[in-house]
C-alpha cells in the first residue's frame, strides 16, 4: 500500500510523460504480482464502487480529530477535497502497516460495503492508525470510488508493455475489459499479461481496443478530395462492439463494460452471424415505425437495467447499428483498408437483422455540408469521416488512418450562474463548477429582473406564478484559468448563503451555455435535462434581464404544450 502510494504522489505532481512512464515502470518491475494487477485496474480507470458512505467518513474523521464538524466544513472549503482535508486532520498513525496493496483491497476495502456502520467507523479507525498521510488519502479516494490521478490510459499501456518486453500493441489488446467490475484483478490475470507468449489466444468474448476519432475543426476540403473518404452519419448512442465466438454473443461499451445482458433483442439478432466475427457499431433505440433513431434520453432508460422487463423492451427496443468489421472468420481485419472493411462487412449484413449504417450519398463536400444541417432531424450528431484506405487503429491515434467527428454547432443559450462549487485537483480553491439558470417568463424590463434579484438576497420564497429563475443546468468546462478567476472573486463577493461545498449566489453573470441535447424531464424541476453542458463563453454584454427563458429551452426541443403545462410554475430554485 505505501508503494502504491508513493507511486501516486509522483505521478499526481510531475507534469513530464517521460518521469510519468518512469515511474510506472519501475513500480510495476519490482512490485508483487498481485499488487501489481490491482495497480493496473485503478491507473487504467477501474472503480470499485464506494464502500462506506461520505458522511461516515466526516463523521469519523471529526470523532479521531477531535473536532467539530464546523471546523471540519471549515478546513474542507480552504483544501477544497474531502480525501485530502481528512488526510491533514486526522492525528499522526500509531504505526505503519507492511500489507500490500493487493491485501488492503482484498481484506479491508472491498469487505467494508455491507456492513453495519459501527464496524465500519471501527475498520477504517484502524485502518487509518497505521498509514500515513499519503495513505489515508489514497485509502480514502479508493473507499469513495473517487480515485483519479494524472495519467492516461495509453501511458499505462506503454508502461507495461515496456516492462514486460512486449508490442505497445498487443498490450493494448490484451488490457481490453481489464476494468470490469466482473473480472477481479490476481496474480494469474497480471501473468497472462506480461506473457511471452505471444499466440496464446485471448478470452473468447474479449473486444479489441476501440479505435476514436478527432474532432474536425477546420473545414472538410482541407481534407482533400471528398472522393478519398467515406461519410457516414455520427448517431448519438453507446458506442460498442458485438463479438460472436464460440457460439456465444458479447456486447461491450466504449468505457469496456461488459453489457451483454442488457441488450437480449440484439443478442437474438447476432445469434445467426458466423462464429469469429467481431462488429463495431452503436446501440440505439429504435422504434420500429420510425424512420430515424429516438433520442438519447429514452436509451438511457435501458442503460443501468441488467434485466429487462417485457414492457421496456417494447417501450424502448434497441438496435445495434454496425459500421466497422473487426474480425471476420477469425482472422483480423483491423489492418485491413477501410473501403476493403466496408465492403465485407456489407456483404455480410446482407439481409441480416443487424443494421447497416448508411453511406451518405453526397457528390462533394459543399453537398455534405447542406445534408449536415439536417442532423438534428434526423436524430444523429453530424458526420463521420473515415479515409477510405484508414486502418483500424487503436485510441485516438493518426498512425494508422483517420477518422473526423464533423459534428453540428451545439444547441445554446444565455443563462444566469445561480450556484457554484468549487473545483478538484489544481482547480481545488477555485470555484469552477457552476449551476445555471433561465426566467420563467422574459422580464418585462429590467426593474423586474433586478426586484426578483433583491428577493433572492433577502431569501425571500418565490410566490407562485411570479417571475422567477429557474436552474437547468451545471457545467465546469469551457473557461479559460484566468476567466475562472474572474468569476471566482465575483462568486466570493456575491455568496449569498453556503450549503457544505455549494455556495448560492447573488445572480450578476450571464453565460451562454452549450449542449448537445435537450429532453423533457420530469425529475428536474425546470422540466427540462441537457446533455454535455458547457460554457461557451461569457456574455459581459448581456444585461440579467435579457438572458434567456424556459420557453427558449423549451422550443429547442419542440416540445407539445401538453408537456409545458406547469413546468414554470416552480416555488423555489433547485437545492444546490
């Protein structure tokens, strides 16, 4: 355990992917084979899920401090993060334990969820009595299910790859699912990784590593000739890859998530491929009278279900739409053009169940463009492009071709910061993650917008079918470091009244906000739930009473008004 802490704290605070690398590679030589496997699972993005609740870990860290919970709070706003605040406030340890990481996992962690919180106070009291503070702060991330730390997946492939002598490649391949929450990490798992043998033959159900695309921002005929790529439209699901082997069908998302038993309908649908075929597509609701996919929102529904009731599977069917061959016969494809890809793939699709994602049919790029403009009708996101002789790659590498997300401009609006949070990491003393809001009805002049300001710092409750504002959305991205400053010493001279971490604020800011999506939503109390939010930037020009209202949000969504009734009618804001 204090290796591995070690190994985080040099990884957290150097900035250079040579000492990154490093780093790992020296942990991963000498460590022991089943640390060594449990250290992969949280570098490469693994999460066992939070064992003990947050208020227990405040509760307990105040009782061994010997403080009260105030001055807990108190501490908790100046670090800005909980795992580091109860690190610095917890009395020093007794003594220093000598068990490994694999141990620590295995018979303190993950034995913790179930437990009476009694037993829980007294594990994690003795637990923290023989680490040090960079222990009980990495113990207290890997307890919450928060552990993150500043390396990315592919420096962790490299890491390994070089200490085990081995193809950056084939480890790539063979870390693929490695985060499963139903494949534990063992001494045996980290043996089969490094191996020498390179032909041994992986898992049946095992995927290959996804291959990612760019964000095209420039314009498509700097790309070249419209005739060198294939344009396919970019739909807006869960990204997956259907394997069938062994007479068996595996679905697997994007984030490597095994969701097999989420998805009967297209199960049955793979059933007939042959053996040896591996599919790259997207999951999709899919009505059968509709001409076009449904939005994200109804998919969502069927995302967290591991079983599937008879009704949802009517309400809400899913497709898998493929637009790549991996694997065909057994043999890899990957290497293979990706017009040569294409081609053979719908050849095998051919009056098949599974569906094929179109071609965009579209003389040059002038053409592709105004077909462009149609996306958000016809349910998807843009376009894809993909060279016509790009290999399948693996990660959002150019090495071995190309593939451009051409997406739409988001959806947008102006909106009123109402709440704020402060950030994480470097961003920790800053308040970065805000809460927006809009009017329920545009201000009949500023006098009006500015009354309902001066009933907000007076804390007054808005009185029913008065003008008021209403959140809908939080966002953290979008601003650069300086303006995150800007707004944090507005923030600090605007607090009005502070909720643990969140701070309500005076409304004085006007931001234009983008996203991707907008549904109705009966769980927020705007009516409304958007998907990707972010700050496009800030509106300095726009007066408070001209940002924008829930009529706006709504009319992006073409809702009918059977759907609006009673949604502006709120009595208060949205607790932070």
């Amino acid at each position: 355990m204090r290796r591995f802490a070690q190994l985080f704290q040099a990884l957290d605070t150097s900035t250079a992917t040579g000492d990154k690398v490093a780093a790992l590679v020296r942990y991963f030589a000498t460590a022991p084979a089943a640390d060594a496997a449990w250290a992969v699972y949280f570098l490469a993005g693994g999460k066992p899920r939070q064992a003990v609740p947050t208020a227990l870990l405040r509760e307990l860290a105040c009782r061994q401090a010997g403080i009260d919970a105030w001055l807990f709070e108190e501490c908790y706003q100046a670090v800005g993060d909980l795992a580091e605040t109860i690190a610095h406030v917890l009395p020093p340890a007794a003594g220093e334990t000598d068990a490994s990481l694999a141990e620590w996992i295995e018979t303190r962690l993950l034995p913790l969820r179930g437990l009476p919180p009694a037993d829980q106070a007294a594990r994690l009291a003795d637990a923290w009595n023989e680490l040090d503070a960079a222990g009980r702060f990495l113990s207290i991330k890997l307890i919450g299910g928060g552990f993150r730390v500043g390396v990315s997946r592919l420096l962790v492939q490299r890491a390994v790859a070089e200490c085990a002598g081995l193809d950056a490649k084939l480890m790539a391949q063979r870390l693929v699912g490695w985060t499963d929450a139903r494949a534990t990490p063992s001494a045996a798992r980290w043996q089969a990784l490094v191996s020498q043998d390179t032909d041994a033959a992986p898992p049946a159900g095992q995927p290959y590593p996804f291959f990612l695309a760019h964000a095209l921002q420039a314009e498509p005929h700097t790309l070249g000739p419209r005739s060198d790529w294939l344009v396919e439209w970019k739909y807006d699901g869960i990204r997956a890859q259907l394997v069938k082997r062994a007479a068996q069908v595996w679905i697997w998302s994007r984030g490597e998530e095994l969701v097999t038993e989420r998805f009967p309908e297209v199960v049955a649908a793979a059933a007939s491929l042959p053996d040896g075929t591996v599919l790259d597509g997207e999951l999709l609701v899919w009505l059968a009278e509709s001409p076009v996919p449904a939005p994200f929102n109804l998919l969502q529904q069927r995302i967290g279900r591991k079983t599937v009731g008879r009704k949802l599977l009517a309400e809400a069917p899913v497709a898998f739409v493929a637009y790549d061959l991996l694997e065909a016969g057994s043999a890899d494809q990957r290497g293979e053009p990706q017009h040569q890809r294409r081609q053979r793939l719908e050849a095998l699709l051919q009056g098949h169940a599974l569906r094929l994602s179109p071609l965009v049919q579209a003389p040059d790029w002038a053409a592709c463009a105004a077909l462009r403009e149609q996306s958000r009708q016809r349910g998807v996101e843009g376009f894809m492009l993909k060279h016509h002789r790009s290999r399948y790659g693996s990660g959002r590498t150019k090495a071995d071709g190309t593939w451009w997300k051409w997406k739409v401009e988001p959806l947008a609006v102006d909106a009123v910061l109402v709440y704020a949070q402060a950030g994480h990491g470097r961003r920790a003393s800053v308040y970065t993650d805000y809460t927006f809001a809009v009017w329920s009805r545009a201000p009949a002049s500023a006098a009006e917008a500015q009354a309902v300001v001066e009933a907000i710092a007076r804390r007054e409750p808005a009185r029913p079918g008065a003008l008021q504002l209403l959140p809908f959305a939080k966002a953290y991205s979008g601003l650069s470091d300086e303006d995150f400053k800007a707004v944090d010493r507005v923030i600090r001279a605007h607090t009005l009244e502070k909720f643990g971490p969140v701070r309500s604020v005076r409304p004085t800011l006007v931001f234009e906000i983008g996203f991707e999506g907008i549904n109705h939503s009966p769980r927020h109390k705007s009516g409304v739930a958007v998907r990707f939010p972010r700050m496009l930037r800030l509106r300095p020009d726009k007066p408070l009473h001209e940002a924008d209202t829930l009529a706006a949000l709504q009319a992006l969504m073409n809702l009918p008004p059977s759907l609006h009734s009673g949604v502006a009618q709120i009595e208060e804001q949205d607790s932070p």
